[in-house]
C-alpha cells in the first residue's frame, strides 16, 4: 500500500524559510514522479511543483518559481520542499502527491505552513 | 496554458443523482487525462476516478466520469447520492506543453 508522509509543519515570520519533507513507502519510489500541491484555508487545491523520477527535471508554478526548490533523495524515499523568501499568501497545507499511469493520484495527510509575524 | 471551469456549489437530495461539470477553456478536453479528487472536511484529497472514467479499487461505481468533446468538459456523475458523499470535489489534468498539473476550483455537493 502507497504512503505517503508529510513533515515540517511550522509559523515562519514573512521572509523566512522552511523546508517540508515527504516519506514515501509501499512503491518503488524512484520510478515515479512526484508532485507538490497545495491549499491555501478555505480554498481549493493549487499545484505547486513537480519532479521526476531521477530528479533532473524540475517544474514550479509562476507563483513560487525561483523562491522554492524541489528535490528528492531517492536512497531515503524522500521528496523534499525548500521554501525561502516566505509570504503571507503561501500560508497552506501543502500535499505530497505520486503520479501513477494506471492508477490514478495518491495524496498525503498535508503539513501546514504558516506565514505570519 | 488553460484553466478548468467548474460550478462553485451543487446540491442534490439523498438517493438521486447529480452531475459536476469541469469545462476546459482551451484546448482539447480529450487531449490529456481528466482525473476527480474527493476532499471530505478536514481530509487530504482522494483519487475518485482518474483516466476520464476509471475508478480506483475501493470506489463504488456510484461514481462515473466521461468526457464531452462537443462542449470541451469533463463530468462527474455520482448516483444514489448518500450523505458521505458530501464533500468538495476537484477536477484537474495534465498540461502537456508545461508539463504540469491544471486544477479547476472545487466544486461543493451538499446532499441534503
């Protein structure tokens, strides 16, 4: 069965920086690519960023390119999210997500993210 | 790029079926795979039909998807409505010029 575990929920003051991490397990993690999609409270889902496989190829929404970054450390069957320059507005629960052909989408519980002074 | 249009709210009685559309703006609807996320308060999303109309095992086949090309959209249709499944459903797909995932905003089921 595919789990997947988000962790490093946090308050950062606005400019700040943190990083969230995801635990996969139940597959093989580095045959697949990985996504991050997030929620702002009482709004609707929002993708974020995408990696694949290998990790050598990268996507961002316009919203957080070039202040986010995506990895992933595939001996560890881990996906990461490396946020700086935190606003207001990326306040969410942020969702790991694996994208499967054949099988559709499995999502994470979320870890939330608070921007605030 | 293009966006996905969905009814902000639908409501239905117990026991009927209802229908949520997810209208693309551009570009074929058929040209990449529609998949239907099922968000129940205070709960991560949940695949309910992924591929346009294939469900995953463990969801009931009260829950259909199909798509339209003459009206650009894909629909969700969820028959002998239970109050469980209230909840807000999202429709998204693959944008394969960027090559990443479109969602549309959620639409919310009351069953009442």
């Amino acid at each position: 069965e595919v789990h997947l575990v988000e962790s490093g929920e946090g308050l950062v003051q606005p400019g700040g920086s943190l990083r969230v991490s995801c635990a996969a397990s139940g597959f093989t993690f580095r045959n697949y690519w990985m996504h991050w999609v997030r929620q702002a409270p009482g709004k609707g889902l929002v993708w974020v960023s995408r990696i694949n496989g290998d990790g050598s190829d990268t996507r961002y929404a316009d919203t957080v390119k070039g202040r986010f970054t995506i990895s992933r450390d595939n001996a560890k069957n881990t996906l990461y999210l490396e946020m700086n320059s935190l606003r207001a507005e990326d306040t969410a629960v942020y969702y790991c997500a694996r994208s499967a052909t054949g099988s559709g989408v499995d999502w994470g519980q979320g870890t939330l993210v608070t921007v605030s002074s | 790029n293009f966006m996905l249009t969905q009814p902000h709210s639908v409501s239905e009685s117990p026991g009927k079926t209802v229908t949520i559309s997810c209208t693309r703006s551009s570009g074929s609807i058929a040209s990449n795979y529609v998949q239907w996320y099922q968000q129940r308060p205070g709960s991560s999303p949940t695949t309910v039909i992924y591929e346009h109309n294939q469900r995953p095992s463990g969801v009931p086949d009260r829950f259909s998807g199909s798509i339209d090309s003459s009206s650009n959209s894909a629909s969700l249709t969820i028959s002998g409505l239970k109050t469980e499944d209230e909840a807000d459903y999202y429709c998204q797909c693959y944008d394969t010029d960027s090559t990443t995932w479109v969602f549309g905003g959620g639409t919310k089921l009351t069953v009442l």
